[in-house]
C-alpha cells in the first residue's frame, strides 16, 4: 500500500472513530460498563472483545497512539514457541500474514500493526480517549467507582465512571491508584523458593573480562565512567528495587528512497558512549550485530534491540519510571531517546569508532514512513518492567518450568524466563553487568486466572493483564506482546462475566470462563478452528517406530519423530471436528534439520478420499496448506502422514490445523 492510500484510509479512520466517540458534560457519557486504561496491545483486544459481547466500553490511552511495544518497534516478535498464543492474538498475526500475503507471519513494520489494531477498534466501534492519564481512583466497599483523568495537552479533566475496569498498562497506574498491593524491583530467592531471581552476575549481554572502569584507565581517583554504578555487588540471589533496563525497539531502513540522515540528537554526548570504545579495543565489531540486535523486517527495515555489553539499553537509569508521576516519566524517557539516537549518531559519527563501523552505520537511517507524527522515533519506550500486582495468585519460577501447574489456566506462556540487566558495577577491578538471565523453560504453560485479579479485600471490580501478579523472573516469562494481548482477551470475557452475573471478579466461575475462551476465541460468534498437536494423543494414531523429541521452532510441546528406515510409518491426525463446515487445513512445517525433502498427506473428507505430496524444504517453522475440505457430522475427517514412494529421510510430525471457511 502506497504512503498516501495508507494516510487517507487512518485518517478515515480516526474520523470514523472521532464522530463515533463524542465526550458530552452529561454524566451518562462518561458511564461505561467496562473502563479499560492503556492503549497497548492488550488494551484493544480487551477492547474489542467486550464491545463485541455487548457491553459499553471506553478505552483510555495517555498518548495518541495504540498498540504499546506491538507498534513501538517491537516488529520481530518475541515468542518462545506460538501454540502459546490463542484467540485475538493469534487472529492479529493472520491479519500481519493477510498484509504480506501469507497465511501468517510474526515479523512485520510498525505501522502495518497499529493499522490493524486501529482496524480492530473500528470493527467494534469502540470509542477511545487519547491523551488523558490516570491521578485518582475513587472506591467504596472495595470497588472502584470512578477515576479521574488529566489532559495531556491542556483539556479539562475527566472523571469515568464504570462496573468493571481492566488495567492494560505497562506501568499498573489504575492498579496503584485503586490501592492494590504492588511490588518493584527484584525478589530475593529465598521469598518464592526460586533460583533465578534477585542479584544475578552471569554471562550473557557481559563485558569481556579485563574492561577497565575508570575515565583514565587504571586510576579509580579519575572517577567511574558513565553509567558506571559506585555500590558494591550484593549477594547472589538478594532482593532489590532495581528495574531491568528498558531501551527502545529502534526501525532503520537501508532503503536511500525512503531514509532519513541519522542526526545528532538532543543533549548529545559522547562521553557515554566510552566503553563502546574500550569493548571494541578488545573484541572489534565486524558487523553491526557487534552490539546491536540488528533483525531485519519487511521492506528493508530493522527491529534493532539491546544485544551485547554495551547496546541500547540504558542500564541502571530507570530505577525511578515505575513509580514516577506523569512529567518525570516524560523525562526519564527523553534521556532514553536520546540515549539510544546517541548512540547510533555516535556509530555513524564519532571518528574514535573504526571506520568500517561507521560506514556499516551510515548505510541506515530513520524509515520516512514510520511514526510520521512523531519525528520518524517510535513514541513508545519498552518498558520491560514496571509494577507487578501481588494478587490472588504469585506465578512463580515453579510454574514457568512446569513444576507447579495451575487449573484456572486463562492462557499459556512459553518464552524463557528472561531479564536484561539490572546494573552496571565494579567487580575485582573490572566493569561488569548484573541482572541478565535468560534460562529456558520446558514447553508451554498455564497463567492462572488468579494471577490477574486483586485480593478480594482490596479490588473486587479490576483485572491486570499487564501488570499481573508474577515474581520479578517469572515476569520475564510471561511479559510477551502476544501473551498480554491473550490475558486482555481473557480478562474482558471475565469481566463481561461477572457484570451478567452480577458477581465480583474473583467469584467468576473458571470452567465457565475456560469454555467462553475456547467456543469463541474471536469474540465474533464465528466456528472455532481446530488444531491438534503431535502430543495430544487422543487424536493421534501411529503406525510404526516414532518417538516425541525436541525441535527448534516446533509448534506445540513436541515434534513426533520417525527415523529414516525399511518399516512403513504412518501418522494420522483425526481432528475431533463439531461443526459442518468446509476447512483449509495446514500442517506445520518444523524447521529442524535433517528431514524428509517431502511428505504425502493422505486427507479423508466428506468428499471422499485425496493424497498431497508436499515439498517440506522452504518455509521452515511455518503452515502450509494442505487445500479445502469439507466436513459433515458422521463422515471421517482425517489427515494421514507418510513418506511419498521413493523418498528417503527422517519423518517429522508436528501439528495440524484446520481453519473454517470464510
């Protein structure tokens, strides 16, 4: 889509949107069933989902734009493994692949995301107010009656009255306002039992050892370098109110049509940026990936992030943003910004960088395209962390490696537990990062419904999706795009709930709740897919050796696996189907090496019987179609798997989709 379709079909609608929204004085326009607080991408598939089930509902953003990290840079998505991610969230990357002419796909540009998300909005009229922020919650009985909001731009102040609210923001303001219980910062170990919390001096995103500290090498009475903390390294495994950096998700373009120069940047200085220069001395860079995240998007564009011991992020200067009032959030996020356009003007500029770096750096600049109104810079900070709840239920490290598994699943995560670094200290002699942790987890697990909601005696009529009740390592876990737009899905069902069943959010009933999820994972009354996986064995028949290993990239908890050899292999998917429809169905394609070139899928239908051989070698870890057909109540539908006569090879069986008609 070319730039100016594109701007006329927002503007359209924003204007859409505007004459459906209109603010009046009289108190039944500022009454809504459901008040949800924060524009994220959370935020609007809450949104979406509660007005498509009937109810009244406004959704308040402090800025003037929608979708939060999704459309802030975040474009290479982070997800450990995407059977995960169910409902809207999932329905958002069709939309992403729809745009790219793809069945799916979870690497896209900024502005195709806030795109889709306004889009989604619009479907169901769903009025938003932009620049007002929360300063108040009023409660009685131990529910929130009405918040009180202030302009951003000088507007008279609003108050909002609702039955039920949901806080989508990465800060938990609502949540802090209504006088829930919140914690900041870094459990110790010994508080949950864990072993990844706390202070932690790993190796990851670390400086090579030998990196001297001081602004004239060897000579602590020089002083410290920038950004340099002076305290002395605490206990492994101890608590702190330390926040893991925040940075920005940085969009370049290599494109000459549409770049735009990298400039030097307000309150510019270099002296920052020293122990680039002291990393480089000891291990030159020979790309950019040297110490910059550099994934590439669509279009010739980058979703640029934090990698290495000295990157984007701002280590140790956001201690305070949780907390902050409005105005010193805005400048705990300047210094950002222009520390992280500092940063790459320096790349490009700063003559003590080799000259290869610099003509790397050159080649990128900021894409015209991107954040228009915002000076081609993403108007959204990663905040990876801010408040966490302390609610019904703590997920813990316990539950992100599946030794504690909850019942009241309302959604799943599966991302390593992961922190970037804390601070940036003097240990023997040598500069050192503290607080990187990435440690894996086993597969897929449930987020309890209880990790969403307040104590009872505390809030009975709010839900935190973003913010939800997790230890600091747990957080690392779960805090995934995807993985909140889930939780705001969830928690707008809940709360629709318990407005039709005139009950608090912490009487809702789970089963009921689990139910609505899965019959109507789109909100829209439309049939559900069906998916199942190589390790759902009830709907798995073999024929054969195979056994269940690991696979990167696979889609599930496993990959089925039949060795090369002389016995017939078989394996049949049978779908347990409930409506008569007719479904495209796709299988996933694993990525993992050594595999069969191609594979015959044998598909019994309605309509009789049809055999596919399917070349497996491009579109690594993705779904192909394997055509339509249709299904009638009492007719088979099944999907068998074998090797095509001729070919040798490793079978490899992952999942099996199939996707209703439209």
């Amino acid at each position: 889509m070319n730039l100016s379709k594109r701007t006329g079909n927002l503007l359209l609608a924003t204007l859409l949107l505007m004459m459906h929204y209109r603010p009046a004085t009289a108190q039944q326009a500022d009454t809504y069933d459901i008040c949800i607080y924060g524009g994220t991408a959370a935020g609007v598939t809450a949104a979406y989902t509660a007005k498509k089930m009937g109810k009244t509902v406004l959704l308040i953003e402090p800025g003037k734009h929608l979708g939060g990290m999704t459309s802030g840079g975040l474009g290479y998505t982070d997800i450990g493994n995407k059977f995960a991610i169910t409902g809207l969230a999932r329905d958002f990357y069709r939309r992403v692949g729809m745009h790219y002419g793809k069945f799916e796909q979870w690497i896209f540009e900024p502005h195709v995301a806030e795109d889709i998300l306004k889009e989604y909005i619009q479907k169901a009229q769903a009025p938003v107010l932009y620049n007002y922020y929360i300063t108040a919650a009023q409660k009685q009985q131990g529910a929130i009656q009405s918040i009180t909001l202030k302009s951003t731009n000088g507007g008279a102040q609003r108050t909002i009255k609702a039955k039920m609210f949901i806080d989508c923001s990465y800060e938990g303001d609502l949540m802090a306002k209504a006088g829930v219980s919140y914690t900041v910062g870094r459990e110790a170990n010994s508080q949950y039992n864990e072993t990844y919390d706390g202070v932690q001096l790993l190796d990851k995103h670390q400086f090579p050892d030998g990196i001297d500290p001081y602004k004239e090498p060897g000579k602590p009475a020089s002083g410290l370098l920038w950004g340099i903390s002076a305290q002395p390294l605490a206990d492994h495994g101890s608590g702190d109110k330390k926040v893991q950096a925040y940075n920005y998700r940085i969009c370049l373009t290599d494109d000459p049509a549409n770049r735009i120069p990298i400039t030097r940047p307000d309150n510019y200085d270099s002296t920052q940026f020293e122990l680039v220069l002291r990393v480089m001395a000891v291990k030159p860079w020979t790309s950019l990936w040297g110490g910059l995240k550099f994934d590439l998007m669509p279009n010739h564009k980058t979703d640029i992030n934090n990698n290495g011991p000295f990157s984007t992020d701002m280590i140790g200067m956001n201690y305070d943003y949780p907390e902050a009032d409005y105005a010193k959030r805005q400048q705990i996020i300047k210094k950002h910004e222009d520390y992280n356009k500092g940063l790459l003007y320096f790349l490009g500029h700063d003559t003590h960088v080799p000259a290869s770096v610099r003509q790397l750096m050159l080649k990128w600049g900021y894409p015209k395209d991107e954040y228009t109104d915002n000076g081609n810079w993403s108007f959204q900070l990663y905040v990876r962390e801010a408040r966490r709840m302390i609610g019904d239920y703590v997920m813990t490290q316990a539950n992100c490696q599946g030794k504690e598994v909850v019942k009241d699943a309302i959604g799943m995560a599966a991302y390593t537990m992961d922190s970037h670094n804390c601070q940036r200290v003097v240990v023997n002699g040598m500069v050192k990062n503290e607080g990187d942790v990435q440690m894996g987890t086993p597969g897929p697990y449930p987020i309890a419904y209880r990790s969403l909601t307040p104590k009872a005696s505390e809030c009975k009529n709010l839900l935190v999706p973003v913010c939800l009740s997790a230890t600091h390592i747990a957080y690392g876990s779960i805090r995934m795009e995807p993985v909140f737009m889930v939780l705001g899905q969830s928690s707008a069902v809940a709360a629709v709930m318990a407005i039709n069943n005139k009950q608090t959010i912490q009487a809702v009933d789970i089963t009921a709740l689990q139910q609505k999820l899965k019959q109507d994972p789109l909100a829209d009354g439309s049939i559900p897919e069906v998916l199942v996986d190589d390790a759902d064995a009830g709907y798995i028949q073999h024929t054969g050796e195979w056994k269940k290993i690991k696979a990167p990239g696979n889609y599930g908890t496993s990959v089925t696996y039949a060795p090369a050899g002389t016995d017939k292999k078989t394996l049949r998917f049978a779908p347990p189907m409930q409506h008569n429809a007719r479904y495209t169905i796709y299988y996933y394609n694993t990525g993992r090496q050594g595999k069969a070139p191609s594979a015959a899928f044998t598909i019994t239908a309605a309509g009789g019987k049809k055999t596919e051989t399917v070349a497996l070698e491009e579109h690594p870890n993705e779904w192909i179609s394997l055509g339509t057909y249709e299904y009638k109540s009492g007719s088979p539908y099944t999907i068998d798997l074998a090797l095509p006569d001729g070919v040798q090879g490793d079978l490899m069986a992952d999942a099996v989709l199939c996707v209703p008609s439209k």
